[in-house]
C-alpha cells in the first residue's frame, strides 16, 4: 500500500505529468485570465428597449414562462420570438402555452416536410402552414441546412435545399401570408478547416466539425443557396440567422444585403466570431444598420444577456467569457453608435415584424 501510494503522488507531481505543467496543458482546458488593468463595464440593461429576434422553446410550463419574463424585464427585453422548428400537434402545444402572452412572444412555426419526395407535397406542406399560421404562428423558422439538406424541423428532408423547386410555393405561401422566413445556412467557416494547428478557431470547430462529412455542400455552396433561395422569392421577407455564418468575411453577407433587399441577417450566437474583430464588425454594423436584428440563440441567462450588451455597447477591451463560448480567443466591444443600437436592438425587428 505505500509503495502504491508513493507511485501516486510520484505521477501527481511529476513535472511533466502535472496539468499545472505549461507542456501538459491542453488547448480544450486551456483557460486565459486577462490581466490588462483597463475598462471594464457592467451593462445591466441596455441602452434602448430589446427584441431578442432568435430564441427557442426554452419554457415548458407556465412556471419557466413567468421566469423567462422576469428575467426579461430584469434585463431590459421587450419580446422574445420563438422559433419552434414545430408543425402539428407540438406547434398547437406552444401555441397554448406560450399564447397567453402575445405582448412577450411570437411563435414562429417549422415547416412538415412529410413526403417531400413525394407528389403533392407542396400542397400538403402548404395546408398546414397555413393551419399553423391560425393557430399563431407569425413567420417561419429556424429552417436549418448544413450542407446535406432541410433537417431542423422534423421529419427531416435530406437531399432538398432551400432553393429547390419544390420549396418555392412553400415561400410564396409566407410570403402571401406574411410571414418572415428565418434560415440557417452552413456553419462558421472554422469547422469547414482542416483540423490542425493552423485552425485558430480550433476548440470550437472541432466539435461542430464539418470538414470530415462525405457528400457535404462545402461553406461556399451554401452561401450560393442561400442567395438563390433569396432571389427565387423576392416578395418574401428572409432573415439569415448568425450573419449567414460568413463572421470570418463580412463583405460576403455585405454583398447578400447590397444585392437582395428582401434580406435580413441576425447575430444570435455569433457574438464571439463577431468581437475579437471589432474595427471591421463595427464598420458593418454601421453600414448595415437598417439591415441587422438582435439575436441571442443562447438560451435564457441574465449574464447572458448582459454580455451581449457589453460586447454591443462598450468599447471595453480583451476580455474572456469561457463560460459561454467555445473559442479561446479574447473578446473586444464593438462601441455602436446609439442610432445603431436601437436599430438592431428593436426597430429593425419591427419593420420585419410589421411585414
């Protein structure tokens, strides 16, 4: 038993066993702690009003709804919209539960791609859409394809995109309607990049990897869907969530927004891609400011919230929030100007709303 226990604390303190050796360290529990001794800001509520224009069915019961608006009011958001990915049954479900508080909410419906393959489906698809759209629904989304097909809402359409033939009537149906499409398109650049040490976003994009998946639409491919998908349906309202995952080269969705004026980009759970590039993302947001919606994607948290602020609002400086991203980089506030803001924050969401 001693000889065992001596081995035990041998490897405990060995030098190059140890995990407080800097040689041992793995990047996955790398954790930096900055030491500027520069600005650091609270905001515990933003400078205008908010619609938070991307989150998800978080709330199960009446319970976590009046939680989910206490935190609302604590942290200075005006409404929530819900992106559901549901049809049928689970939609009427949130309709009833989440219908009591229309002035907080908005649901947004999926869309049933039963029998995709099969004859009639436009038609079947529309039917309930419609339906949804009675019991509620205010737009469409999160409509979700990463290169292999519509899988975001259930059953899954593997192999159609959103620019096929089939979705086009489905489209003008919203658009007749009136309701925005939400569509999620591709993933953030660094999962399409080889997996090596020259991948700066390499703690993240190894776990949402897409670089290894066989018979995939590559980031470029999916871009040239989205466009296609956009202009096939010009009377439609469509808002490309996460900055049309294109953070890494912001001329790319400057260029969707230049040429589709039915096109809208939200920043939902893109705040880290977005920050550690504050001169070129600001530069953005201010051309782009009649175009851009806040989003949070990232469920319901005060800190959270408060976080997305701070990055929006101040010009504080390397700053870390591992507890809520996956990079190891720093962080940088973007210092908007105030007319910005509340174009982001809730005016722009409600020329969208109001379509």
């Amino acid at each position: 038993m001693r000889i065992v226990l001596v081995l035990l604390l041998a490897l405990i303190f060995h030098p190059v066993l140890s995990q407080n050796n800097p040689e041992n360290i793995l990047l996955k529990d790398y954790r930096p702690v900055s030491i500027y001794n520069i600005q650091k800001t609270e905001v515990n509520k933003p400078m205008f009003p908010v619609i938070d224009m991307h989150t998800h069915p978080y709330a199960r019961s009446a319970e976590d709804i009046e939680d989910w608006i206490r935190i609302m009011d604590d942290v200075g958001l005006q409404k929530s919209i819900v992106m559901t990915y549901a049809h049928g049954d689970q939609f009427d479900s949130l309709a009833g539960l989440f219908g009591k508080y229309p002035d907080r909410f908005e649901l947004w419906c999926g869309i049933d791609y039963s029998g995709y393959d099969q004859p009639g489906f436009p038609e079947n698809a529309i039917k309930e859409l419609k339906r949804c759209h009675h019991m509620g629904a205010k737009g469409v989304g999160e409509l979700g394809d990463k290169g292999k097909g519509l899988f975001y809402c259930e059953p899954a359409a593997w192999g159609m995109h959103s620019d096929d033939p089939r979705m086009i009537p489905l489209f003008s149906a919203c658009a007749e309607l009136g309701m925005p499409v939400n569509i999620h398109v591709a993933d953030p650049k660094w999962m399409y990049e080889k997996m090596d040490a020259s991948n700066d976003g390499l703690m993240n994009a190894y776990e949402w990897r897409l670089d290894n998946q066989p018979d995939i639409v590559d980031h470029a491919g999916m871009i040239r869907i989205l466009e296609n998908t956009v202009k096939q349906n010009k009377k439609t309202t469509f808002v490309a969530c996460h900055l049309a995952n294109c953070c890494y080269d912001l001329s790319i969705v400057g260029g969707l927004l230049d040429r589709n004026p039915n096109l809208f980009i939200d920043i939902g759970a893109r705040y880290a891609e977005l920050a550690p590039i504050p001169r070129a993302t600001r530069e953005f947001f201010i051309r782009y400011q009649e175009r851009i919606v806040y989003g949070t994607d990232m469920g319901i948290d005060r800190s959270m919230y408060r976080l997305t602020y701070r990055i929006l609002e101040t010009a504080d400086e390397h700053f870390y929030a591992h507890e809520r991203f996956g990079y190891h980089w720093a962080l940088n506030g973007l210092d908007l100007p105030a007319e910005v803001l509340e174009k982001v924050y809730h005016k722009n969401a409600e020329k969208i709303l109001k379509k």
